[in-house]
C-alpha cells in the first residue's frame, strides 16, 4: 500500500505525552500487521540534542546507527520493537544545515533561500524519506513543541502543505489538555478550543482530537469540543491518568483510535489489533505483588527524565520476573563512606549510571566499594562500569589514584584512557563513539549466560575506554574482562566472577530494552537481584 502519513501536533502545554501517543497509535496499527516507523521533528537549534545536559532534555537516547536522539526515540522502540535510525530524529538545526550547505553548493542556482519555500520544502523532504524507503505503511510524525510556539511554525506551514500534496494520505492528530479546575469543580474545554484555533489559523484541521486529562470527559462534553472545532464526534479521544505508559495503547484502542485513523486514511479496519504478547506484560505488571528494590547512583538523579532508559528496562525486567520494580536515586555527591550503609540498606541491586565528567564520581566509587565488599548484585553501565574498573584499581590492586583521563588527565594509573580515535577530535557534537557495535563475549562468563549468546551487539556513547596494559592485572586479581570488540579488542564487559552479579558494561543496554524484547542483561540482574532478596529473608 501507498505510505500514509499521520502527523502529532500539542497545544495548550508541554510535556502531555505526544510522544506516549504516538508510540500507542504506532503499536497498535504494528499489531494489525501495518509496518510503521515513528520520526520527531524538533524545533530546536542544536544538530541533535547529543550536546544539550540533561537538566535541558533529559536522557540523550541513542540510535543503532550512532544518531544522539531525544529520548522519545526510546519510547517509539520501546513500544514497537522497531529500530529507529537518524532519520527518525530531525531538528530545526539539521535543516537549515542542510539548506545553508546546498546554498554554499550553489544548488538554489541564484535563488533568494527563504522560510517558504526552502526550508519548508527541507522539511518536506525529510518528512517523506522514510516513507519513500517504501519500508513502512504509516509514517506517523510527532511536532516536537506546542502549537503557537515561534520555532514550530516552519513544521507546522510544512504539515499544511503535504496535506494539499498527499491528498487523502494523511492524518492529523492534535493534543490537548482539559484542566480540571479545582475550585469550580469543573473542566474547562476553552484551551483546547484556543489551541485548534490556532492550529486553524494555520491552515491545519485536525482529523482527530486527543484529550490529556486528570478526570473523566464525559461525552456531551466531548461532544461540545467536536461542535467547537470541527471534528467528528467520534473523532475526540480522552487520555486520562494511567496508571503505567503500557497501557496508554489499550486505552486508546478501547476508544477506537486506531480503526479512527484508519477510517481517516481511507483505509476500512478489518479485525481486531493482536495485542496478545502486550496484554501478557500487562497482566504480569497487574499480577506483580512483591517489590525488589533497585538503588540507581548517579548524579541526576533528581531529573524525572534523565535516566528514562534505564528506569523503563529495569521496570520491563521486573514485571517479566512477576516483580514490582521501587527505583531508589541515589545522588552519587551525596554519597559518603559514614553515610552509604544507610543509602543502600535495603537495595536489592545497584546500578551504577552512566555520566560524564567530575562531579559526583568520588561517591560512585564509595557505592561501589560497599557493593563489592558486601556482595550486592551490581550493574555498571558505561562511566558506571569505567568506575567499577577505577574503584578495583584502587582498592583491590592498589593503583592509588587510578583514575579516568577524563577526570584527571595526569594521573599515574589511567585505567580508563581516552581512545585513539578521539585523540584528533575537538568538535563535541556528534563526535563520541556512537551505536552498535559488535562484542564477542567469553563462553562460560555469566553475561554470555545472560545472552544465552557469546555475540553480541549493543549501542554506544562515549570517548574514554578500558586501558588494556593493565588487562591481565585486573584479570589476575579477579576482575575478568568478558566481552571485547571482535575487531579492535576493546573491553566492553569486566565482571568479578567470585561475587553474586557484579558486571559492568562499556555499552548501553539499556536502549535496546522494549516491552517485548527486554534486555537479557537487565533481566538477568533482576534475577539475580531477587535472589539476593530471597537470601536476606
Ligand atoms: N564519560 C565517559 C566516556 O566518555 C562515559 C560516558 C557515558 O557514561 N555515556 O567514556
């Protein structure tokens, strides 16, 4: 069939989930057999977000194929089990990069280069690419921003313009928010009308409303949103509160957003979506009465978003084991060695975050010495697995003052060193060893077990590396180094196989974990973690 596209577009405020819907939308036509992808368009400067801290935009999510995305990418994985690649991911920044460089080419052949129709044809472009690969049915766009916002509108000009081209091959869904006024009693329809005003005034009608709200719409009220702005009656879906993300597509399938949009893109529903693997996960998170207690020591942790990867495959790992998941952050400054027996009482498992720079890392070393000695099952991912090859050093070998290059570049023992290949580098966006690539573990080593495989692939970020010169001292002290890169030897897997879990991996995990294809690492850690709570009894 020919691509169809859906556009996502916000209004009212930020942060109501477009990225939750149009994940729940992508998985439900995925399970009627449609071949989807989910792209987001960004309104914002920067090439990519690789350079923003997480105090700006939280997790930095990567790609298979080394893209640094924003962390809604995760979402659109974690809930179809597609890859998404740099094409799913495009910004304002990528834009204009690409029409300055055509300008510089002399492709515009004496043009003056404006908004309209240059920029806005860029966006076509990209808007389309994925569509023309003739790999996917749907190619459903979510509008990072709120409808109103300056930056947004060249995307939003763009939509109005491929909905004249694409004649009938497009869908738009608008999000909105219904507050609930506290003191009246009353929800209040006046923002979304405003905001489909707007979108209006764009030249854009949406097809489709969804409603964000704290409380149920009852239907004359929806009714009256319909009457307002121009949808069918049908065509207005609440989004209440759920309970977890997971459910968010059931709620949306129980209100027919998907036969909607199919019906919108001419296209007649048959059946029913076969969402059976999804409402096993389901059912087991429902079933889920006992809690393991994972401690999580980094130093963001006061950002609900900054380790959206790693919270979502630990909660992904716990509800497989039957198990409610309690994430305990723990702020790596805050560690100290009076105050950590106390931090971590009661943690079933610790992870280790990753990170970059100082701050923060002397209390991960602290964490990770009393994990050690006390025999607590122990993921370190990324800087928190370089950390676990200082603190052994350290402790365990001696090497006073081992460190990382990248925390103190004279030190006497770099067991962590900054890689060759980013000797050269001084540009810092895009420029760290980014994706999958490829690890041959050590048959027999507990995280071959995990994979039930000793090869392996796994995506990446970052610059520093294991320093193999002191690989056989670690090894002869107990640390084994399990998984390298098949083609440049590079560590990316050290465990102590004597301790109960104790593994620390140069990749990320964690952004390949989806709802039906957990990470066999983080499962196996949670095992291992309530096994260790079952001992403790
Ligand atoms: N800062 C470390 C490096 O660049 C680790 C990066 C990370 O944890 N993602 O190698």
């Amino acid at each position: 069939m020919e691509t169809k596209y859906i556009f996502v577009t916000g209004g009212v405020v930020s942060s109501l989930g477009k990225g939750i819907i149009s994940s729940s939308l992508a998985c439900l036509l995925k399970a009627r057999g449609y071949r989807v992808t989910i792209q987001k368009f960004d309104p914002y400067i920067n090439i990519d977000p690789g350079t923003l801290n997480p105090y700006e935009h939280g997790e930095c999510y990567v790609t298979v194929d080394g893209h640094e995305a924003d962390l809604d990418l995760g979402h659109y994985e974690r809930f179809t089990n597609v890859p998404t690649t740099r094409a799913n991911n495009v910004t304002t920044g990528r834009i204009y990069q690409s029409v300055i460089d055509k300008e510089r080419r002399g492709d515009y052949l004496g043009k003056t280069v404006q908004i309209i129709p240059h920029i806005t044809d860029e966006i076509k472009r990209n808007v389309m690419a994925l569509g023309k690969t003739g790999n996917f049915d749907f190619v459903i766009t979510e509008i990072g921003g709120v409808v109103g916002d300056i930056e947004s509108l060249p995307f939003l000009e763009a939509v109005r313009q491929l909905r004249w081209e694409l004649d009938g091959g497009c869908v738009c869904i608008h999000l909105t928010y219904v507050p609930y006024i506290q003191a009246a009693k009353e929800l209040k329809t006046k923002p979304t009308q405003h905001s489909v005003k707007q979108l209006q005034q764009l030249g854009i009608q949406p097809d489709v409303l969804i409603l964000r709200t704290e409380h149920d719409i009852p239907a004359p009220m929806r009714k009256k949103i319909a009457q307002f702005c121009n949808v069918s009656p049908d065509a207005v879906v609440q989004s209440a509160d759920a309970p977890s993300i997971y459910k968010v597509p059931v709620l949306m399938h129980m209100q027919h957003l998907d036969e909607i949009v199919l019906r919108k893109a001419g296209i007649e529903p048959e059946g029913e979506p076969d969402m059976g693997a999804w409402n096993d996960f389901l059912s087991r998170m429902d079933s889920a009465t006992d809690t393991v207690t994972i401690g999580l020591v980094g130093k963001y942790v006061e950002l609900q978003d900054a380790y959206k990867s790693i919270d979502e495959s630990l909660f992904q790992a716990a509800t497989y084991c039957g198990r409610k998941v309690d994430i305990r952050y723990i702020h790596s400054e805050k560690v100290t060695p009076e105050n950590v027996a106390s931090l971590l009482d009661g943690t079933d498992g610790v992870i280790i975050a990753p990170g970059f720079g100082q701050r923060g890392i002397e209390g991960k070393f602290v964490a990770l010495e009393w994990c050690r000695t006390h025999d607590i099952p122990t993921f370190g991912i990324c800087l928190g697995m370089q950390c676990m090859v200082i603190e052994f050093a350290r402790n365990v070998l001696g090497l006073k003052d081992a460190n990382s290059t990248e925390m103190d570049p004279v030190t006497p023992h770099n067991v962590i060193d900054l890689m060759e290949e980013q000797k050269s580098i001084h540009n810092m966006g895009g420029t760290m060893r980014l994706g999958a690539y490829a690890c041959a573990l050590r048959p027999g080593s507990r995280a071959a077990a995990a994979y039930g495989s000793t090869a392996v692939s796994e995506r990446h970020r970052h610059r520093f590396e294991f320093n193999s010169e002191y690989l056989t001292r670690f090894e002869q002290a107990g640390m084994q180094c399990v998984g390298k890169n098949p083609d440049t030897g590079l560590v990316e897997v050290v465990e102590i196989p004597s301790l109960r879990w104790f593994i620390g991996t140069q990749y990320h995990p964690e952004y390949s974990s989806t709802v039906l294809s957990p990470s066999p690492l983080f499962l196996d850690f949670m095992k291992s973690a309530i096994a260790y709570k079952e001992e403790k009894k």
